[in-house]
C-alpha cells in the first residue's frame, strides 16, 4: 500500500527534577548542599532514509514518546538524560505542524536528520544556589516539560524526470522498458493506482530518476480521477515529460489532450507551467497514427517544443528519448531549477 501523507503526535521527554540534598558523612559537620541535577529529556528526531519508500508504519503507530529524563542524586549526581527516539522516514518526506501550517523539516537527502520536539531541560539541585551568603540552600527547581507537537506529514517523491499524462498513455509500459520498474500494466483506465520509481541508465556510467505518476484527467485540479492526489509527486521534479497518445484508439485529439493536460498543471500549480518539458508521442506503432503524429509534430514545431515519437512495445525511439531526457536532466542538475522544491 502506497501512503504518502500521514497525521502524527510526538512528544519529547520531560527534563529531570533537581533535587534538595546535603552531604552528611562522619567527621564533616558542615558538608554542605550537594544535590544534583535532573538530566535532560530526551528529543524525538526524524531520519530519513532510501529504505522507505512510503508512509506506511505511521498509519498503524500514530504517537511517539521520548524518554524522561531522570532526576538528580545526592553527592552532585546529575541524572541520566532521556534517550531519543527516532522515527525513520523516506527520503522526500515534509514535515509540517498541523496547528499552525509551519514546515518544520524538508528531508531531501538519505541521512538527513531534524530534531522535531526538544526535550525538557533538567532542573537544577540546590548545591547550584549555594553562595557566600547563603551556604545552606533549600532551593532547587523542577525539570521543563518536553515539546509535544501534532504533525502532518507528506511524501513527496524525489525524482529527475515525471511522465505526466492521460490514463492509458503508455506511461506505465514506457518506464518498464527503461528501467527495471514493474509497474501493473492494462489495456483499461487508470491501471496504476500508485506513483512508481525507476532509474534509467544511460551513456557508459550515468543514470536519471523516472516517477510515473497516475493518469490525470480533465478537472483532475478539482479532484477527479486520481491526479489530484499523485499531482504533489511531480512538484520535485526537474524535467517534465508529457506522454500524448496518437494511435487511433485515443478518445481526443492529440493536440486538445495536450493543452488539457497543461491547463491541469497550470491549475494545480502555476509553477509547473514553467518547468522544462518535452512531448512524446506515444504508441506510433499501431494503425492511424501517422496523421494524428503529424498534427501534433506541426503543433509542437509551432510553438516551439521538442516532440519525439516513440513506441515502448517495438522500442522505436527510446534510444532517442534516453540520450535526449538524459542531456537534459544532466544540464538541470549543473544549474540547479529553483522550482524544485
């Protein structure tokens, strides 16, 4: 099950009390204070990590503590502070507080690492109120309570390149044949029901990241269909391919189920109207194709964008797609899109 967005509460330990205390040994009348401090609370931290790929285990464990700290001890002992408790979560995750909307934690990388609730700190025991003036302190002070949150978390998969397109555009067959990604395949609508991954290689030692991402369809900003929901995993992306159908089975015209498809991105989000993109005409293979591929080749020479023909199931023009998506996403990554985030 793919879940990519989740409701949690965390809270950190709570600092330990510092304690009253005065040394009392034989032949030492005047010891003096010696009680010791509370440890501190332990934190609760996020980790990412590439070994998860979706928000599952949050759906069935939906609260996490950290351990309290203890209190002080006599002979100016401090207390042992709490431990931590961290929660694992895939690369791509943003952490936002569902109180008030504030993005805590972007965790971009494997390793990345974010304290989400600090924990409390220790009290102090009454040797540390000892003075000149005041040599038999009576005072000490208690441990603060540990952060407590409620959080919203969302998955947003990070990826090089995103295949946006209709139900049944080829997206899903187009990225089993270049990578090693084993999405469902079907002759219906709406076939993949969830985001998948895959790495393309290319040249002799480079490779790129495929998202294919359920199809979208007219009012799909509005939430229908699927592509409102999966909309969020392109946002990361740095190049855009847009897959039209031209076979003659396609309900709409090649040209119409583009321009529906930017709308839709444009609706979702303004800035995905400016990410680099390029059209793929797919399934060039079948009958009556050949009229549909010329009108949205003319289209996209007009208007001045890159249109290449392919066929996943004769691998007519993968090579050409490959090399081409790859010199692209190379050139992204050496001046990095500021829409990526």
């Amino acid at each position: 099950m793919f879940v990519d967005e989740a409701l949690i509460t965390v809270r950190a330990g709570k600092g330990g009390d510092g304690i009253c205390s005065f040394r009392r040994e034989m032949f030492v009348p005047r010891g003096g204070p010696d009680g010791g401090d509370g440890g501190h609370g332990g934190s609760v931290v996020f980790a990412a990590s590439t070994r998860l790929t979706t928000l599952l285990d949050l759906r069935y464990q939906k609260h996490y503590e950290a351990e309290d700290g203890r209190a002080g001890g006599a002979s100016n002992c401090t207390g042992r502070t709490g431990k931590d408790t961290v929660v694992t979560l895939p690369v791509g995750t943003i952490v936002y507080d569902d109180q008030t909307g504030e993005v805590l934690a972007d965790l971009v990388a494997d390793g990345d690492t974010e304290i989400i609730a600090r924990g409390g700190r220790g009290g102090r025991g009454n040797s540390n109120f000892a003075t000149s003036t005041n040599r038999v302190p009576t005072k000490c002070t208690l441990g603060t309570a540990g952060e407590e949150r409620s959080l919203r978390l969302e998955l947003k998969l990070l990826a090089d390149v995103g295949l946006v397109g209709f139900p049944n555009a080829g997206k899903s067959t187009l990225i089993s044949v270049i990578s090693s990604a084993t999405p469902k395949i079907a002759d219906y609508p709406f076939t993949t029901l969830t985001p998948h991954l895959g790495v393309v290689r290319w040249g002799s030692d480079r490779s790129f990241v495929v998202a294919d991402i359920p199809g979208i369809i007219e009012g799909a900003h509005d939430g229908k269909g699927l592509g409102f929901q999966f909309l969020r995993h392109i946002e990361r992306t740095a190049f855009l391919l847009h897959l039209i159908d031209v076979s003659e089975w396609a309900p709409d015209e090649p040209v119409i189920s583009f321009e529906i498809m930017r709308q839709e991105l444009a609706a979702y989000d303004e800035a995905l109207s400016d990410r680099p993109f390029a059209v793929l005409a797919t399934k060039i293979d079948i009958s009556g194709a050949c009229d549909r591929l010329t009108q949205l080749q003319t289209y996209c020479k007009r208007h001045k964008y890159t249109c290449l023909p392919v066929s996943s199931a004769t691998r007519e023009g993968l090579d050409d797609v490959i090399t081409f998506v790859g010199s692209q996403v190379d050139r992204l990554r050496k001046t990095p899109c500021e829409t990526r985030s």
